[in-house]
C-alpha cells in the first residue's frame, strides 16, 4: 500500500539559505521574500519555515498585518 503524502516519516528542513533545522510551518514564499528573509527556493512557491524563522517572519510583517485588518 501506498504511504500517503503528509506522512510524518519524511521531515522537511526549513528553506531559508543556510538553515538544516525541520520546517514547522508553510507561509508564502513571496510574502517571505517581501519580509527580507532569503529563501533557497522559488519565491512563488510557499517556503517551509523552522520556529525561529517564522518568529522572525512574524515579528517583521507584524505591523504589515496589524493594517491588513484595519482595511477590510
């Protein structure tokens, strides 16, 4: 039987230049690139991001976010 795509046995790392640590969460490549955080892969692709990464992606579009609620 097949193994299904989202199986735990395979871990991803993270795919910001020079980092091995497992990818935790996915975000837009673009919106990654946009916040000034080099990623290995295609910016129009999602990036797979580690904790610390996406800690850091955070805190530099927070204010981005904060507007994107204000709007709608």
């Amino acid at each position: 039987m097949a193994s299904p795509r989202h199986s735990t046995e395979r871990k991803r790392t993270c795919d910001v230049s020079n980092c091995d640590k497992e990818a935790t969460r996915s975000v837009s490549g673009r919106k990654v690139e946009k916040a000034g955080i080099s990623v290995s892969s295609e910016p129009s692709r999602n990036a797979r991001l580690c904790k610390d990464h996406y800690r850091e992606f955070k805190k530099k579009t927070k204010k981005d976010r904060a507007l994107e609620r204000l709007d709608w």
